[in-house]
C-alpha cells in the first residue's frame, strides 16, 4: 500500500480560522477550529513566512502549485505534511463533491428502478400477472424484514419506520418450488449483510412494480426506503452493482412467472443419523451423480460441440467466468472469519491463497479470444452469474458444512475430467497461447488437487448431525440448479444473433 501524502488531495487548502506571528518568539500561531498550533521554523519566521502560509487557506494559492509539484518547496512540503497529521487540511474538490453525490446517486437510481419496473411490466404476459403479484407481495414482506433488522442495528432511529413484514427463514425459502424466488429471496439475504445499498434498492423496485400492479400500502414503504437509501449513499456502496443488483431482481420476478420456474434439481435424501464428514460427503457424492444423471446435460455443453458452433459462445463463457472469477475470493472469505476447527482453518487460507488473483487468467483467455478491455471490463456479468457468487457467499456466512460439501460445484467433482476444457479448444483453435490464461487456471486447480476440497474439508469434520445434513443437502441442490441454469443462460445469450446486447432492461425494450 502505497503512503499517505498531501498530493493525494485534488484541491488542497489549509483549514483554519486564522495564522498570527508572535513578533517576540518568531513563531507562528495558528487558531483552528479544536485549537491552537504553534508551527516553529529554524531561524524563526516572519510576516512574509505568516502571508504566504496564510495564502494556503485559498485551494487556488500559487503556492500549493509549488509545494506540490516536482522538486518543490521541501521546507514547505515538510511543514505541510506535519499540518496535515494534524488534521489541518481539506479537499475544496472533495467537500463539493460531498454535498452532491447523494442526489446524483439518487437521480441515477431512480432512473435505473422505473426502467427496471417498466420492464417487469411489459414481459410479463396477462396470463402471469396473478403470479407476478404473489411473487411481489412475498418478496416485499420478505425485504421489509430484512430492512427491519438492518435498521435494528445500523439505523435505530429508523427502526419505528420500517413496515411490519417478516423475513422468510432460509429453510422455507429452501423449501419452495419456485426457483427464481428462491434465487430472488437469498440474493436479498446476501444483501442484507453485503450490500445493503442493493437491499434499499430491490425494495423500492418491488415498491414500484407493485404499485404499477394497483397493490395497497405502497408509499409508506417507499418513504422509509429512502431514507435507508439516503443514509448508505455517498461512495461507499459502488452504484454499478446496486444497478446490477436491481436488473437481477428485475429478471428473477418475471422468470418466476414462467413455467420452468418449478425446480427440477431435488432428491429424496433422508439422513439416517449422525455421519462423519467423510461419509456423509460420499452421500452427498451419490445424491449429485443420481439427480445428474436425471437431469441430463445442460444445453450449452451440448451445443458449444456441435461443429459449427459460434465462437462467441467460447466468448461469452470466459466472460462470465471473468465476472465471476473477479469476486471468487468473495465466497471464501466469510469462512475465513469462522472460528474453524484448526485443520479447517489452515486449509481454508491456503485454499485462499491458492486463489487470489485468478481472475487475470480468464481476463488473458478473454483478450486471447479476441475481446478488447473495454468490451471485458465494461461488460455485466448475467443475473444468474451474480447471484451464484451473492448465493455461495451467504452459504459461507451461515452454514459450514454446507459450504464444504458444495465447493465440488465450482472446482469440479473428484475423478470427474473438466467437461469444457477440450470442445472450446476445438471451438477456438486457440494453442499454446490459451495456456496463458484459462489453461493455466484450469492446470493450477489440478495442481493444487481442488477437485479434493471437498472431500479434504469433510474429512477433518468428525460427526455431522441429521439436521445440519438435510441443510447443507438442500442448499447444495439449490446451488447445482443454479449453475445447471446458469449454463443455459450463456446459450441463450451468446448463441444469439446479436450476444453483445446487453440483458439489462434497456429505454429500447420498453413499451412506447
């Protein structure tokens, strides 16, 4: 990390009330607003030194030029910098920009929330309307609890505000049949702890699509959700992926109304008492190669071997898996911060180690492929890619053992090849300069043996309860279905005429 200095201000200016020179001590007396500072100099100071350091409260003072540029004033830099350890200097640039960027994030949200209801709307056919409403109307009591607990402990003066719904508990929502909901509903609850911003603006699209539906007791909501929207603004949240986080749940709520909502990735798993970790992970094992088996090969894996297969399908999927390698480290560390088992937690931070900074590898596939850094880092990942780091990530905040025994989703299963590696090969035509970047990535996972995490996580955990299996089993499930969507999701897009059409709600699907 590199040092603090007075040239990371924009607009720098001295922030006191005023600089006097004691004539019989030579120094110089400055009044600030928590005190007094007496600034000696060598040889003492006098009416020049105190109208020159007095000229400094201006940011556009000739002598800030001076002090900050190449080779400048060093007696003057020094004194600055002593001042600035004390608190002594602002950013004119910055405290103007303070003031403004609640607004502006609020224009630029408001605008994203009425496309994005504008869109629920008008892709949801009249025979899916009643569904969209019981969708909206439980995922509006289930945001509003979360908001509540959110107000509870950051916001307490909020908290008389918030309106009276309930949060679903994980279990029931892992219980529903309605995967869009499911996905829409945990994603709120990763919001929650992570991106609270996100949170206050997924409530106010349900808001705005509910009252485009005609639903009751809309404005006192939004009231309060603006208030939670204008406490969390100001830099810290990054608005790009509030706006990501809206199209999300956008898309969620009128896939739920389709009839391939239903979830299609369950099995008939009974624990039948306490198990050690090793072999309830051989269950777990067995539980993925039966569903698999049934549910088939998803639909991109088939076509991305078809002969003819368009090369932006190879693009296309190291682009997601850029978007989704950039925040990989995401869903390791909430297990960081668990108090683990001492075998556990060594292995959890080499298995960290063994990731950082991966996401240069799918970025040299991307650039190998023939995409430009704009059109890589410029892109938006697909909601289904978003909320499978968000879903992961919440996974690692409250359930461990359900973590451990899902990580065969993202590394691989143990003795199973990687299914993609040689048809994009065949696709691309891409050789010794593809190991640059996705073939290196995909050598140092076999390097480092990731397709054993699992079963290494597992085998260092000595008993696992009936409760926290059926848990972790339900969960895991869900997350399979999630990846298994997510494959078709990259066909639909990238197999398309036009793949580098944005998916986000656009000024050019709307009606009118």
């Amino acid at each position: 990390m590199e040092a603090w200095s007075i040239q990371k201000y924009e607009q720098p200016y001295l922030d006191v009330r005023a600089i006097r020179l004691d004539a019989g001590s030579g120094e110089l007396i400055v009044e600030a607003a928590n005190g007094e500072y007496v600034i000696e100099r060598e040889g003492g100071a006098d009416e020049e030194t105190a109208g020159r350091l007095e000229s400094l409260r201006s940011p556009g003072a000739a002598l800030w030029q001076e002090v900050r540029g190449e080779g400048g004033a060093r007696a003057w830099a020094e004194l600055l910098q002593q001042m600035d350890y004390l608190g002594l200097l602002r950013d004119a640039s910055k405290d103007a920009h303070a003031a403004d960027v609640p607004e502006r994030e609020r224009r630029a949200l408001d605008g994203a929330i009425a496309r994005a209801a504008a869109w629920v709307l008008a892709r949801t056919p009249d025979a899916a309307v009643a569904a969209l409403r019981e969708g909206v109307g439980r995922m509006l009591g289930h945001a509003e609890g979360l908001l509540l607990d959110l107000t509870r402990t950051s916001f307490p003066d909020l908290a008389p505000l918030a309106p009276p719904g309930e949060a679903t508990p994980l279990a029931a929502v892992l219980a529903l049949d309605n995967f869009y909901l499911q996905v829409a509903m945990i994603q709120a609850m990763y919001e929650r702890r992570s991106a609270p911003a996100s949170l206050a603006a997924s409530y106010l699209l349900l808001l705005d699509v509910a009252g485009r539906l005609g639903l009751p007791g809309c404005e006192g909501g939004r009231a309060f959700a603006r208030r939670i929207q204008e406490e969390l603004s100001g830099g810290v949240y990054a608005s790009r992926d509030t706006r990501v986080h809206v199209d999300c749940l956008a898309t969620f709520l009128v896939r739920s109304t389709g009839g391939d909502a239903g979830r299609f990735c369950r099995a008939a798993f009974r624990p039948d008492g306490r198990k050690s970790g090793l072999d309830f992970m051989v269950d777990v094992e067995r539980v993925v190669a039966e569903v698999s088996s049934r549910i088939g090969t998803p639909r991109y894996l088939a076509a991305v071997s078809e002969p003819g297969a368009p090369r932006a399908l190879a693009q296309g999927c190291y682009l997601q898996e850029y978007h989704v390698t950039l925040r990989f480290v995401e869903i390791l560390t909430p297990m960081m911060a668990k108090r683990l088992a001492p075998p556990l937690r060594r292995r959890m931070f080499k298995y960290y180690a063994e990731e950082v900074g991966h996401e240069a590898f799918e970025y040299q596939s991307c650039r190998s492929l023939g995409l430009t850094h704009e059109q890589i880092v410029d892109s938006e990942p697909l909601p289904l890619h978003v909320a499978y780091v968000d879903a992961f990530t919440h996974l690692a905040e409250v359930d461990a053992v359900g973590y451990f025994v899902s990580l065969f989703i993202t590394e691989g299963l143990l003795g199973v090849a990687p299914p993609l590696d040689s048809p994009l090969r065949r696709l691309t035509g891409e050789g010794e300069r593809f190991d640059d970047g996705a073939g290196r990535h995909a050598a140092l996972n076999e390097e480092y043996n990731h397709t054993s995490l699992s079963r290494l996580f597992m085998a260092d955990v000595a008993s696992v309860s009936e409760g926290a299996q059926s848990a972790a089993i339900d969960f895991m499930l869900l997350l399979l279905e999630l990846n298994y969507r997510a494959w078709d999701d990259l066909l639909d897009q990238y197999g398309a005429p036009d793949p580098w059409r944005s998916r986000a709600p656009t000024a050019e699907e709307l009606p009118g």
